[in-house]
C-alpha cells in the first residue's frame, strides 16, 4: 500500500467525473477546455519560476508556452460559440497554488501526474470533436498537444530527458 503525503494529494489530480461529464453540453465542454488551457499556462509558468534545475525550467516554460499557444488556437471556437475568453482568476490562483504545492515533489514524481491529467482532458477535447463538426479542428489540435503532454511525461519517466519534447516541439504552432 502506497502512503500519499498531504501535498501529492493536494495536487493529485480529480475523477474523470468532475472534469466533465457526458451530459455537459458543447458551451460547459469548450469553458472547461479553456480554462483547462488557462491553468495549464499557469501552472507550468508558476513551476519553471519555482524550480532550482534550469533543464526543468526551460522545460516547464515550454509547457507553459504550449498552453497558451493551444489556447489562443481555441479562441476562434470560443467566440464562434459566444463563450468569454478572459482567464478566470480563480482558476489562474488555484493552478498557482497547486504549483507551490508541487514544487517541492521530485521530478519523476511530478511527471506520474501527467497520465491521468491526460487521460481525462484528452477525453474532453475528443467529445468537443463528437459533438460538433464546426469545432473539430480546435479539437483536434487539443487532442494534439494532450497526446504530445503525455508523451513527454512518458519520455522524462523513462529517462529520455534528450527527446521529451519532441512532440511538442514537431506542432505545427509551437515552431
């Protein structure tokens, strides 16, 4: 049985349930990508600050910059869909404060989080894309850069440091 330390669970991350749910309809899916979108940017921003390893941090930045070039990719469906583009500064505290939270936790512990996070946003944004044609290409470039997040938590975890962010790197909007 494993023992989990106040911090990890105070960043681990929620059921797949509180995220969205199947009867979400596509204004609370888009909102909830979004300001998924938002507290990527700033957690990652808060953790390349907060690091004492400059390889970390070079890398949090990268992450933060996919989070906000993902984001400004989702705007066109924001507003074709009449939804607010403003980051919600709850959601922009609660991501900082996961970030001081985590700080402390070593790397390959902080990389563990990513496939669950992964797994219940990549099932967000692919029913975005189930739900609506007009939106499938926003979806699909979420589905991208979720894929590309995973992998590179993957690649940290197996100790290829050299090739993680490949991925993220290779979109066609991070170059």
């Amino acid at each position: 049985m494993k023992i989990v330390d106040e911090s990890e669970q105070m960043i681990d991350p929620s059921p797949a349930a509180a995220v969205f749910s199947v009867d979400d309809d596509l204004a609370t899916l888009w909102v909830k990508a979004y300001q998924g979108e938002v507290s990527g940017e700033a957690l990652f921003g808060r953790m390349a600050v907060l690091t004492e390893d400059a390889d970390h941090g070079q890398k949090w930045e990268v992450l933060r910059l996919l989070e906000a070039r993902t984001r400004a990719a989702c705007v066109p469906a924001m507003e074709r869909n009449g939804l607010p583009t403003a980051a919600d500064p709850e959601v922009v505290s609660e991501a900082e404060g996961r970030a001081e939270m985590g700080a402390s936790l070593d790397w390959k512990d902080l990389m563990a989080f990513f496939e669950p996070v992964t797994t219940e946003f990549l099932a967000l944004y692919r029913r975005i894309g189930e739900i609506s044609e007009a939106d499938r290409s926003e979806s699909e470039i979420l589905v991208a850069h979720e894929e590309a997040l995973r992998e590179f938590a993957r690649r940290e975890m197996a100790g290829r440091s050299d090739d993680s962010l490949a991925l993220i790197e290779a979109l066609s909007y991070m170059g």
